[in-house]
C-alpha cells in the first residue's frame, strides 16, 4: 500500500475548474473516511482537493496521464486522481478511467458516468480507484496488483463499462473504456450535464429582453387575439416546434457553435458526431427552459392587462381560463422567433459562456486558433 511517512495516505483530486472541482469539494469530505472504513487495519487517508486546468491544450490520455505524473512529483501526494468533463478517447472507445499502479494516478472522465446521480458516481468510482491504487504490490512490478478485484464493483454499476486496450509504451497500466450505443448515449447524457444547458437563460440577456419585450406587445394585439382563437391545438403545437426549432438553429449557426473537424479519420467524424450532439442537446434544453419560463410571464401579464370585454367584443369569444392560455401559448411561440432575433446582438463569446462549460469552451478555443493557423 501507498502509505506516507507519517502513516497517512494523501490522496490528491486533481480537478480541472467548474464542474469537477465542484464534484471533487463535495466528495473530500467524507471521503477520507470512507476510504478507512473499506481499506481496514486501520489505514488513514487524507484527502486534498486542487483545482487546475490539467487539460488545457489536449484530449490525449497518454500526455495527460504524463502531466499529472509530473505534477503529483512536484509535491508530496501518495495518489492523484485526475477528474475533467471533457469526453476522452483512446483507440477509438471512450475513456472512463486510466490507472497507473506503478506511479499510483488515476485519470476519470466525467461524462461516461452519465448525467444521473453525477455525485454519486464518481465518488464509488474515485474510491475504487484509490482503494485499488493503495493495495499492496509486489516489490518493482508493474501493472494492477495480482488478485485484486480492479474496479469490479465499480464496473458492474455503471456497464457497459469494460477493460480497454493499453499500450505498451503508456504510462497506465489500466484502462476501463464504454463503447456501444448505451456507452454513447451515456456520454452524450455526461456532456450535456456538464454544459449545464439551464444556465443559458440567464446568459442571453438580449435575447430574452427581445423575446419578453415582442411577448409584451403581442399580448395586447388585437390581431394576435384573432389568430390565437383560430388556431388548433394542432397547429399551435407546429408553432412551438417550429419557433424552438428556429432559435436553436439560430444561436448555433450564428454564434458558431457547430464543430467541424479538420481530420479526416474515422475517430475524428466520430467526435464531431458527439460534440455537434451534446451542442443540439445543450441548446435545446436551454431554449426549452426559455420557453416555459416564457409562457408563464406571458400567461401573468395577459392576467394582468387583457380586459374581457374588449377581448369578447373584438374575438366575439369569452375571455376565460382556456383562452388566456391559448393566447399565451401563441405569444410565446412569436417571442420566441423575436428572441431568436434579439439573439444577433450577443457576441459569440456570450452564447459559447452560457452554452459550454468552462473546459469546452477552452477546447473549443483551441480549435479555432488551429483552423486559423
């Protein structure tokens, strides 16, 4: 076992900025405890949590696993372990975990843990990989400790997690990777977690000011009275789809959010695949939550300011409680196509803030400063 001179083990998180910092906090303080309680014979870890961009410039998991060697050396950390919420790759299937037994680090992935039960999930995973990275070892061997159960428990949690390929040259002797459609999914569910798509309402200042101020107005239009009571339900269903639609369209293309890859391999397509995926999932979600919020601020204004009697004599129709949310429905769907216009004004640099995470918007950076180069 890994064990300092005073007889504890420090565990360091080393955890990129946002999310996984976050995630590392919470789980520091119960974590010590929980490590002795499952290591036994008394065992004592001590568990420090450092937050820095550790991936800044790359997606490889071999110069990665690098650098955070390099950084557990320069200080007095028995075992690192490693957390991002960017999606890794390596020989084609997605990276949940590399462990290094021999120099005691661990690099997690976030996204294939999925978006539910986040904390959860990478607290079983941490601790199983420091328990297994603690465990005793043969004297100058290399690899995964004989006999050791390597993650077992961790893997039958979260399948279709299984062991992945490793290269003799690597600095990692083990390797837990997800493939297949579910593997796909759950990493796609991970990344737009990590996007965390909610906090593009209050990113798009313009935008929302746009839509509020066009739901305003059409409220108290007599012409949108009339085409509100004519239309079906149907029909102002194809409205809705078609105004969500138009806005997600809209902050993609304009703010330049779809990725486009300059490789031409395989591997290369199927990232683009990905990330264009979580872009789609994060901005609709948000445009979602714009909508509902939307619709409610439409329905107390039209309580508000709409007077039966001049909505009855100008629709020849009551104005009651089907009405009112009819003609908010309606009026959220055109506020929608004015926020989707108000949209134009915010910089690129807004929407990709509110859209991305702080480490996709890093790597997104990067990508745009070589396709200029």
């Amino acid at each position: 076992m890994r064990v300092s001179s005073q007889g504890v083990t420090v565990v360091a998180l080393l955890a990129d900025p946002d999310a996984p910092t976050e995630i590392a906090q919470r789980m520091a303080r119960t974590l010590p405890a929980r490590l002795a309680d499952r290591s036994g014979q008394g065992r004592r870890f001590d568990v420090e949590v450092v937050s820095e961009p550790f991936t800044a410039g790359t997606e490889d998991p071999p110069t990665l696993m690098r650098r955070i060697m390099d950084r557990g050396r320069a200080e007095s950390w028995d075992i690192v372990v490693a957390l991002t919420d960017l999606p890794l790759h390596s020989h084609g299937r997605k990276l949940v975990v590399d462990l290094s037994h021999e120099h005691g680090l661990a690099l997690l992935s976030l996204p294939p843990l999925g978006g539910l039960r986040l904390q959860t999930r990478a607290r079983r995973a941490v601790e199983e990989a420091v328990l297994s990275l603690a465990g005793p070892r043969a004297t100058g061997a290399e690899g995964p400790p004989p006999g050791q159960p390597l993650l077992g428990p961790f893997v039958s949690r979260l399948a279709p997690i299984h062991p992945g390929q490793v290269g003799e040259e690597e600095t990692a002797d083990l390797r837990y990777v997800v493939s297949g459609p579910r593997g796909y999914l759950r990493v796609l569910v991970g990344m737009v977690r990590a996007n965390r798509p909610w906090r593009l309402v209050p990113g798009l200042s313009k935008a929302l000011a746009a839509a509020l101020a066009t739901g305003a107005a059409a409220t108290v239009n007599s012409t949108i009275w009339n085409l509100a009571e004519s239309l079906s339900a149907p029909r102002l269903a194809i409205a809705t789809v078609g105004s969500v639609v138009l806005m997600i369209g809209w902050l993609i293309v304009d703010a330049q959010l779809w990725h486009r890859s300059a490789e031409v391999s395989r591997e290369a397509r199927q990232r683009a695949r990905l990330y264009n995926a979580s872009t789609v999932m994060t901005v609709g979600i948000g445009v979602l939550v714009c909508y509902a919020g939307l619709i409610v601020i439409n329905l107390v204004w039209a309580l508000f300011i709409l007077n039966a009697q001049v909505f009855a004599s100008t629709t020849r129709t009551p104005l009651d409680a089907t009405e009112y949310w009819t003609l908010s429905w309606f009026v959220t769907s055109v506020a929608t196509v004015g926020g989707a216009l108000g949209s134009g004004l915010e910089s690129d640099e807004a929407i990709r803030a509110a859209a991305y995470s702080k480490r996709e918007q890093e790597r997104r950076r990067v990508l745009q400063d070589d396709d200029g180069d």
